[in-house]
C-alpha cells in the first residue's frame, strides 16, 4: 500500500534525498505530500523543490507560542493528506498538541545508538567519550526527546583517525540505509505502532 508521508526539516536534507532516491527508484512505495521546513534557507527545500514536491516553510518565530506553530504544522499536514510524519533532522521539539493530532504516526532518526547520547551534538558526544561504536536509531517519536520505542538500529563504527566530518559522513550513510528500510516495512504493512504509544 503506497503511504502518504510528510517531512519534516530544518537542515541539510539528505535523509529527506534518501528517502526521494528511494522512492523514485522504486524501492519504497510511498509519496512525499509534503514537506514542511521551519528554516527558510534549509537546503532540504531545495532538495524537496527540485524533485517536484510540495513545500512549505513555517517559522517558528512566527507564531507566539509553541502550540500555536504546531497547530500550524497539524493543519498543513491534514491539508496535504498526511498519513505518516517523517522527522528528518527536524530540530524543534513538538507539542503535546502535535503528538495528539498525529499519535503514533510520528517516526524520527537519531544520530546515536539510544537510549546513549539523546539529544544535540549526539555524534560529538560519542567522539568526545572515545566510544568505539555508535550508530543511528530510527523510532518512535512520544512527548519525550529521542525517548519513544525503538524501531530499528545500525552500528556505526568509530576510528582512530575519525573527526567530527568523517564520523558525520558514515553516519548519514547507515541512517540513510535505515531510515529507508524502515519506511519500506512501514508501507509493506511488516512494521506497525506499538499499542502502548
Ligand atoms: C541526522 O543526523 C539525523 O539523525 C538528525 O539530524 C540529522 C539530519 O541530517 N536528527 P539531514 O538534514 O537529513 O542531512
């Protein structure tokens, strides 16, 4: 069953390219209705734009409260036919109004293994506790930051020589690989919210 999916972004977009690559090679069955990004100079939009798909940017700081962007945010994605939000390096933390509206049909991708390193600067964290594997989740999004059910994880290993760049380079390969692999389960019906969400 093709899945109807919105993005949500704030940056550079390459999980949002990943996910575009992978639906128009006919590797996953689902369509982009929306992207939304609170950043007008995120490159994801560009990325989104370029390959024909709806965009929209929604300033946070155009909005007096928290609440009131989300509700911003709810309204566009029921307006497009949203079925499934995609967090994609999405950097404000949503609402209780948000998770409402669209509750256990939010999935997010999170540059660590969890529960380690939540939060910002997680792949910096990891190179700063010499940790010698990291690695990506892809999860559930609750009310929490980085704290909902994991879906699935892939390692990352640290080397010796790696900086914050390289590290940051093949961590977006393996997020890529899985954040794609699991929207794929998603749309096949494999992968379904848990209950208690
Ligand atoms: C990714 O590392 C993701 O895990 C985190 O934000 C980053 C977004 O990268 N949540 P991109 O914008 O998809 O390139």
């Amino acid at each position: 069953m093709t899945v109807d999916l919105g993005i949500l972004v704030s940056g550079s977009g390459s999980n949002l390219q990943a996910i575009l690559d992978a639906i128009s090679q006919g590797r996953l069955d689902a369509r982009v209705r929306l992207v939304i990004s609170n950043r007008e100079d995120a490159f994801a939009v560009e990325r989104a734009q370029r390959a024909k798909v709806p965009t929209l940017v929604v300033s946070h700081r155009d909005y007096p409260s928290r609440e009131a962007f989300d509700q911003a945010l709810v309204d566009a994605l029921f307006d497009a036919g949203v079925d499934w939000v995609v967090l994609a390096g999405f950097m404000r933390i949503l609402t209780p109004v948000f998770m409402r509206a669209f509750r256990r049909r939010v999935l997010n991708v999170h540059p660590s293994l969890l529960p380690a390193f939540p939060g910002t600067h997680a792949i910096r964290r990891a190179l700063e506790h010499d940790a010698k594997v990291t690695g990506c989740t892809v999860h559930w999004v609750d009310e929490g930051v980085d704290s909902g059910p994991i879906i699935a994880q892939k390692s990352v290993p640290i080397y010796e020589a790696d900086d914050e760049v390289s590290l940051t380079e093949r961590m977006h390969e393996a997020e890529h690989e899985l954040y794609v692999d699991v929207l794929a389960g998603l749309a096949s019906g494999q992968l379904r919210p848990p209950e208690g969400l």
